[in-house]
C-alpha cells in the first residue's frame, strides 16, 4: 500500500495543503517548527483515529475553527481507495470511504496501515505503563478494526464500574450497591477478557520480531525480548509495579495464553472477588487490562531503568519495526503492506543506528521521512525530495 495523495484542510498550522506522494521513499525536509511532523501525524491519525503527539482532538484543529478534515487517497495493488476523516469540536467524528455517506469514523480503521517512527517513541520504553498498553492497542485495531469496539466495550464497562466503586467509597456500602457491582463485574470480566485474550496472542506474534529486529539494529551482544503481566495472575502491586517475577516464557502469567475467553472470564470474576475490599477501600478497579504490564527486556534485565541511551533508542525502533514484520505477515493473508513514516528519528540516532534502520527500511513500498536538514538523512534512503514552507509545499528537491 501506498499514499498517493494527502488533502489537509484546517489541521494542526494548515489552512489548506496538498501533498502529492508516490512508491518509494520521499523525504520532507524543513526547519524545525514548521509543520512536517504535522503532515506525518495526519496520516497517522487516519490509521490509527489517535495522535502520537497529543491525547485528546482538541490541538489538531487549526487554532479558531470548529472542524478540520484529511483526506487520502491510498493505493494498493490495482485498487485505489480515498478516505475523508472529518474531526470535530465537541461532537463525533465522522468518516467517509469512496465519497460515499458518513460512516462512524472507526469504521475506516483497517483502510490505512501505517508504522509510525517519531522522538515520541522513547516513553515506550522510559514511560510509564500506558505507553506501551497503547502502543499493543494501537496495533491491535490496526490488524483486526474489530478490537476498536473491544476496546470501546471495555473502556465503557471500566469507567461504569469505577463510578459505582467511588459512590460506594463516599457512603455505605449497601446491598444494592454490591447487587450492582456483581452485575458490572461479569460485564467487565467477559470484555476484559476479550481485550486480554486478543493482547497475548499480539505478543506473541511480536516477540520474535521484537528479537530479530533488535539483532539487526545492534552488535546482538544483548538479547531483547518482551513479558505481558497481567493483574489477573497478582503479578503487580496496587500501584502497578511488580509484586513479584516472572521469566519470559516461565510460568505465571504466560500461563494465560492457554487459556481461552470464556476461561479469562472466569478467571476475572474471581480476581475482581478477591480484590472487593481494596477497591471498595480505593473506589477504583485495581484488577484488568488497564492495569496491566508489558515488559521489555534486555539481556537478563527489565529495560526501563537498565538500558542506556542507546539502547533505549534500539529497543523503541525496534519495537517499532516488529509491529511492521507483523503488519508484513499479515498480508500473507490479505492485507496490506503499511506505510513506514520517520519521523524526525535520524536527528536522534548515532550514524551507525542511522545507517542500520535505513538499510532495514528502505525496501518497504512506502517511506515517508522528515529532516531538518539533508545531512540527517542517511545515504541508504536516496529518494524523492519535497521542501515544506511555512503553510504548504515548496516542491520537490
């Protein structure tokens, strides 16, 4: 798959900008400030309905206005599809695939793959908890769109059940309260489950990647590798740190990949069980995937707090091209090559990790990258060049 065509119309700095695209890779280059990382981050937002820059809409309509819209058209094989993915203020986004009628805007998930490479990258490894939740969801719904509304399901239930354990906290804990609570915990254990089932069969998927990549881009002196904990098997604390250790591939909480839906189910209403009177105690759900861990490991140690700099930054692209080996797998059964976008990353990297991903990246159909300057760009990854101004597109270099 590749993009062709990128229409922005009140995003982010841009009244109106239209940038034509092709196979291959194309470098935007521009002073700092002035807008490529915008572009970048509308075609991620398109694949994703989420930003890697900001959590909430609000920041990416243009200062003053009420809505703004991308639209794309993409290419894949002898098909072209465009979609339109309008952003609003205070009201839903809205989708249209083909100019056809509106459609709910996670109903274009699945059309745009995209892998996306930005500074942002390094909470993966030294953020906290949340990061890295997002990031196996975010590729998630990118494999399988049906996860959107998994995802959804559960995030509803979540913010039900923890009103009701707040209310609770506040006053006396009555039997209609506990009536209540029974009946939001088989609601969130089954869609928990859902959502738990679905992100440990990702890992494993990712885990070889995550290994290979790592190799390629170091000396492969160090092994890197990756552990879901999760809250169902009393792995972590209250806080979220670990309550005790597990190996990659130990028993414990890989124990649960052998379990199936319905077995996580029950496995969920006994945990939120056990676990009624610190909830009732904090008002909050101390048990579920909200809650949960992906490690990263290094060698015999957690990354986050072991790893240097350097490695830091192997770990995060590594990270990142292991969700696009899977991306690439799976069009081995139908789906589409994603879009590779770097993002400001070769301004961070030493010249050997430079030249180490260019060389990796630089047969995917697509590649889309920023720079400040040229000299950024490692010479592996020779391609089209495009000039952005301050409000648009100069040309080409």
């Amino acid at each position: 798959m590749y993009l062709e065509h990128l229409s922005l119309t009140d995003f982010r700095s841009y009244a109106q900008v239209d940038l034509k695209l092709g196979p291959g890779v194309t470098v935007l280059v521009g002073s700092n400030g002035i807008g490529k990382t915008n572009l970048m981050e509308a075609i991620g937002y398109l694949a994703t309905l989420s930003s890697h820059r900001v959590s909430t809409d609000a920041p990416l309509l243009r200062f003053g206005t009420e809505r703004a819209l991308i639209r794309a058209k993409l290419v894949s094989g002898e098909q072209s599809t465009v979609v339109e993915l309008e952003i609003n203020a205070g009201r839903a986004n809205r989708g249209r695939i083909n100019r056809g009628n509106p459609v709910r805007a996670r109903d274009i998930l699945g059309i745009c793959h995209t892998v996306l490479f930005a500074p942002e990258d390094l909470a993966l490894v030294k953020g906290d908890p949340s990061n890295r939740r997002r990031f196996l969801d975010e590729l998630l719904v990118s494999l399988m769109p049906v996860h959107a509304a998994t995802r959804s399901d559960y995030d509803r239930v979540l913010k039900q059940r923890n009103a009701l354990l707040k209310s609770a906290r506040a006053g006396k804990f009555t039997s209609a309260h506990e009536a209540t609570l029974d009946v939001w915990d088989q609601h969130m254990a089954r869609a928990g489950a859902e959502l738990l089932h679905a992100r440990l069969e990702l890992v494993e998927r990712l885990r070889p990647h995550l290994r290979s990549a790592y190799a390629q881009l170091t000396d492969g002196t160090k092994e890197a590798g990756a552990v879901y904990r999760s809250t169902i098997q009393g792995v972590l604390d209250d806080d979220g740190g670990p309550a005790e250790r597990f190996d990659e591939g130990s028993d414990g909480v890989e124990d649960l990949r052998s379990l199936s839906v319905e077995q996580l189910t029950e496995r969920y209403v006994q945990a939120f069980a056990a676990s009624r009177r610190k909830e009732l105690e904090r008002g909050i759900s101390l048990v579920g995937p909200h809650r949960d861990e992906l490690e990263l490991v290094l060698g015999p140690a957690p990354a986050k707090g072991y790893a240097s700099h350097g490695e830091t930054w192997s770990m995060c692209l590594s990270l990142r091209l292991a969700s696009y080996y899977v991306m690439l797998d799976d069009t081995r059964t139908g789906g589409s090559a994603p879009i590779l976008i770097l993002d400001d990353v070769f301004a961070e990297l030493d010249v050997q990790r430079r030249r180490k991903l260019a060389a990796i990246v630089a047969g995917a159909e697509q590649v889309l990258v920023t720079a400040a300057v040229d000299a950024d760009i490692p010479e592996e990854l020779a391609g089209r060049r495009v000039k952005v101004v301050p409000g648009g597109i100069d040309g080409e270099g």
